[in-house]
C-alpha cells in the first residue's frame, strides 16, 4: 500500500493500469483500502493522492532518508550528469537536426534514430549501476530497474513510442519518475 501512495504522489494522477505498471503488482485492493482511508481519491483523470495520502507519503518518505541518507545523496549526484545525457537523448529522440536547423523528428531517419537508441542503451549501463547502490538500501526501488530494461527491451523489440511517450511506462517516463523521488528524498528542488 505505500509503494501505492508514493506511486500515485509521483504520477500525481493515475489509472490502475499505470499504477500497476509501476508498483509491478495488481493495485485493486491497495486502492480500494487507500480510497476507504482516504489517502487517495478517483478523479476523471485517475487517481490521486489526498492531503491526507500526502502527510502519510512525507513520512514515508522521511523514514526512507532516515535510513539511507548518504546512500541518497551519492545516488543523487551520481544521477545529476546521467539525467543530462537522458534529457539529451530524449531531445534529440524528438528533434533532429536537417540543413542546420533543429525539427521535430519526423522518424523517417533510420540511423538517426538508431544512433539515439545505442546511446540510450549505453546510458542505461550507468542507470543500472547507480541504481544497484540505492536498491541494496532500499530495494522498492528494484521496481525502476526492471521498468527501465522493460522499456528498453521493448525498444530493442521494435516498439520505439517506449522511448518517451508520456501516457506510457516509457523509459522517459519511468526515468522520470525515478528522477523525481530522487529528488525528494535528498531534499534538493528541481531548478537546481
């Protein structure tokens, strides 16, 4: 159930199968108990935490950093130059640039976006091993290394929208999941 909370926190709104995807569990009872202690409510657009929902993830949180806090902060600077080369794929996955312009990849370059998926791949060797350092403190976060070659195995298999397509557990959506409770748990804001 708490796995749940901080899913649906990160998400910020969510549909069981999303919250499925990223907690790797069936959620129906753990929603259906989270809904009747009111810590999450339904929404059109899927589930969300409460004020509530919210005291009880910053407490979750705080016993996580409590347990793990050199560990978070090793992991989360590690992650600082590794989230740039992502955000760079991720851009250039997007754009590419044609007669020294940047426009929106239209995917009709095979080795454009060949050469884009090997550095994703090549990045995702470093992901894996700072993420091995936080999962050996904290192993709920195992779930973001299997998420993360999941993505990246469908992408090898052909499915390319898993590169970074938002309504999907994307590699880019899940790499940015994994950015953001990382940034909670050091205690750092985003704009830095």
């Amino acid at each position: 159930m708490d796995q749940l909370l901080q899913a649906v926190c990160i998400k910020g709104r969510a549909k069981p199968e999303a919250l499925e995807a990223a907690v790797e569990a069936d959620v129906s009872t753990a929603i259906e108990k989270c809904e009747q202690e009111g810590l999450i409510e339904n929404t059109k657009l899927g589930y969300r935490i409460t004020d509530l929902g919210r005291q009880r993830v910053d407490e979750l949180y705080a016993q996580e950093r409590e347990h793990a806090t050199i560990v978070i902060e090793e992991v989360y600077t590690t992650f600082l130059p590794i989230n740039d080369e992502v955000k760079q794929i991720v851009t250039d996955w997007q754009m590419r640039e044609v007669g020294g312009q940047l426009v929106i990849n239209d995917h009709q370059d095979p080795a454009h976006d060949k050469n884009v998926i090997a550095r994703l791949g090549d990045i995702d060797a470093k992901v894996s091993a700072a993420l091995a350092l936080l999962c050996a403190v904290l192993p709920r976060f195992d779930c973001y290394s299997r998420r993360l070659r999941r993505a990246l195995d469908l992408i090898d298999q052909g499915d390319h929208t898993m590169v970074a397509a938002p309504i999907k557990d994307s590699y880019h959506t899940v790499w940015f999941e994994l950015h953001e409770e990382l940034i909670i748990l050091s205690g750092h804001e985003r704009t830095e």
